[in-house]
C-alpha cells in the first residue's frame, strides 16, 4: 500500500474552487439555480469562499466536447495557493477521458482537500496515484444543494472528515434514507423528498473486527478503469478495506458478481481485509445483492470474510464521508463500522 499524504483541514473564511470534471450540469441556465444553491450552502452552513474556475459554468456540451479543458480547470485549482479544496459539482460518466491530460506531480506537490463522488471514482484514483488522501462524499448540485435544506447526518460527518483533524471514528447508521429523483426545476425547489426508515447495517458474512486502509468508490466506475493507469496497483489491496456502492443505473445483481469474479481473478479480493457496501439506489436489488456478494466470496476462497452492507454512502441522502487510505475498521459482533484517522491533518 502507497503511503498517502492527508491535505490541510478547512477552516472557515478558506477559498474552494468548484469544478465540473463530467457532467456539465452547473453551466445549464435551466438548473443554474440548483447550483448557486449549493454553492450558498457551501458558504452559509460552512464559512467557505467558493470561487468558479473557468470552466465550471461552461455550457454542458462545452464540458462535454473539452475534456481538456475539464483537466485544465482541475490542475489550476490544484497549483493555486490561495484554494484549499476542490468540490465536484457532480458526477456523470466520461470522467475517464481526462487521463492524458493529468499532471500526478501538480496534485502530489500541492495537496488539498478533493471531494465527490460516483463519476468523480475517477478523479479520486488520480489522487490515490499521485499519493493524496482525497475525500468520497458530497456534491454540489445534489447533496449541498438538497431541497429546503441539507440532513443534519451529512452536515455532521462533512465537518468531522473537512474541519478537524481528529480521528472520524464510529460512524453510525442514518436514521432515514432516500434516493427519489425529483426534477431539478424551480418549481420543486421547496419540495422535500421523501425519506424513509432505515433498516441500519447487516452483517453479511464473517465474525470478529476486520482492519484496513480504505480503497474503493461506485462499483461501477471503479470497474471501468481496470486496465487504464487510474487502476491501483495490484498491492495496492494488500489489508485493504474496500468500500462499494452502486449507482442510479442499478446494476443487476449478476453485473455485481460480474465484477466481483473480475476483481477475484486479478487478486484483489485475496488480498482485502473486507467489504463495506452502501445502500443500493432506490433500495432497488437490496435484497438480490446479498446473495451475489456471498457467492463470488466464496468462490474465492473469501466466505469467512468480514462484509458489511447498507451503509450510508454513495447514491443516497444523507451520507458520510470516506478519506481514501485512511485506517478503518469493521467489527461484526457490534454490526459497526469505524474509520480510525482523521479525513485531513493540521
């Protein structure tokens, strides 16, 4: 496992850039609104100055048809010293063409808090090769700028992994839960969605505690990019807790074996500590998943190993925050899951 450097805490009053490194959603006039609202949240809920690079706001076929371009704003927001952390605006699905255009010793030399999550897999492997410890949680236009306002789970956990230097610790279930698709127009901006009673983390094999550094993303992402330079090193997984979550496409269970089986066939799966799963969207396959999960395990050797699931992170509201190689812990006889470090340093 590489070493990974953890960035410098926020502080309110600090200077974050937002980026849109796929979808181009922040640019569209019809849902502008629904960024400037999370970019309120960003200031209002946690005292940060949000800048725009040039980019951000661009019209969506323009993020689109300049994957450069998309890097380029990503670069800059790394080489200057005035920003402290880089936001995603959101995820989308060609995130994987910015590759030629990264330059690994900009964002090694100059660590910072990155934040995002399913597309954004990518932009988070990036980090892992160049050695920083970024951040799987929040986006602007979905959870910073969650209608009416954003769950006090998310805001809690934001500022336990951004704004303090402390050990994260035990993170516990969220009480509700949702994944309902409302239309980003002004006329539900003051709708909630509905939410709904969690059912709390399973066990799904294994007994005892289970340590490890923390590697992952959305499944689906993450199995895109094996093969490219993004795809960690094989010894990568050594001891390593992987943490998946699958997204607002719903993979059917047997993609989930699918992927599962490749990872087994490249080692992977021999060489982890355990599994953490998220709450699948929409809940849609809670139930197919779990045996799917046990039968690629086991198909490798791996039945006894400690797996966790329905955890509040990825494609649902609210959500915790995972920093990438930092120390966790599943304890099966507590049903619990704990992250040991701190998301970011002094």
């Amino acid at each position: 496992m590489r070493k990974l450097k953890k960035p410098p805490k926020l502080n309110p009053g600090d200077k974050a850039a937002t980026v849109s490194l796929s979808w181009g959603g922040a640019g569209d006039d019809e849902i502008r609104w629904r960024y400037q609202q999370g970019k309120e949240r960003l200031q209002s809920l946690f005292g940060l100055e949000i800048v725009e690079m040039p980019h951000t706001l661009a019209s969506p076929s323009f993020v689109y048809n300049n994957p450069q371009a998309r890097a380029e704003d990503l670069m800059a927001a790394f080489s200057d010293p005035t920003v402290k952390g880089i936001f995603c605006c959101v995820g989308g699905d060609d995130t994987i063409r910015l590759l030629p255009f990264i330059d690994y010793d900009i964002i090694r030399n100059n660590p910072k808090v990155f934040m995002g999550y399913s597309d954004s897999t990518v932009n988070h492997l990036m980090c892992f090769k160049a050695g920083l410890s970024s951040i799987y949680g929040p986006a602007v236009l979905t959870d910073f700028a969650e209608n009416i306002k954003m769950p006090e789970y998310t805001v809690h956990w934001l500022k336990k992994a951004l704004f303090s230097s402390e050990p994260i610790g035990e993170i516990y279930p969220s009480a509700e839960w949702t994944s309902e698709r409302l239309e980003w127009t002004a006329e539900n901006k003051n709708t909630s969605r509905k939410f709904f009673k969690n059912r709390g983390y399973e066990v799904l094999q294994g007994s005892g505690k289970a340590q490890g550094h923390l590697i992952g993303g959305c499944i689906e992402v993450f199995d895109w990019l094996r093969g490219t330079s993004f795809f960690p090193d094989i010894d990568d997984f050594c001891g390593a807790i992987l943490f998946f979550e699958t997204s607002e496409d719903k993979p059917p269970p047997c993609n989930i074996g699918y992927i599962l089986r490749a990872m087994g066939a490249m080692g992977v799966l021999e060489r982890v500590n355990g599994i953490v799963f998220g709450k699948p969207c929409d809940n849609k396959y809670y139930g197919e998943y779990k045996p799917e999960i046990k039968k690629v395990l086991a198909e490798y050797g791996k039945s006894e190993m400690p797996v966790l699931y329905n955890l509040s992170f990825g494609h649902c509201e609210p959500k915790f925050c995972i920093p990438y190689g930092a120390k966790a812990e599943i304890d099966c006889d507590r049903t619990a899951f704990s992250i040991l470090e701190s998301g970011t340093s002094e």
